[in-house]
C-alpha cells in the first residue's frame, strides 16, 4: 500500500512540474499596443487577472491568468 502512495504521489509531482513548465513558457509578455507595452502595465494587468482568477490547487488558474492577460492585449 505504501509503495503505490509513493508511486502516486511521485507521478503526480512529475505532471504538476510538467505542466508548470510548459504554461510558464507560454505566459504572454508583450503587449500590442506600444502605449502599454511596459512593466507598470503588465503588472496592472497581471494583478488584476490574479483578483478575478484566484489561485487554484489544480492550476487551471494560470491557464485562465494567460486567457485573461491575452484579453487585455498581452502576447
């Protein structure tokens, strides 16, 4: 019983680390329009996204942080 709990749980840390991985590397920085294209900006925005979208155990928040951010112009 205790080996399959480790097993488990140790899959589930690869997945996790796995998957913050690759949605890290995809997370928008550069935004259209020039005027906002600044790190004042992006942190106003990003702030704003984290408030509607509160972290999440699963992580499918920073999906939606990514969703929101590339509303507001960020790519």
């Amino acid at each position: 019983m205790t080996k399959a709990l480790f097993r488990t749980t140790q899959t589930f840390l690869i997945i996790s680390i796995l998957g913050t991985l690759i949605s890290c590397s995809s997370f928008p920085s550069v935004n259209q329009d020039p005027a906002k294209n600044n790190k004042a900006s992006y942190n106003k925005d990003l702030k704003d996204c984290q408030e509607d979208y509160p972290e999440s155990g699963s992580g499918v928040h920073i999906r939606q942080w990514i969703n929101c951010m590339n509303l507001k112009g960020w790519k």
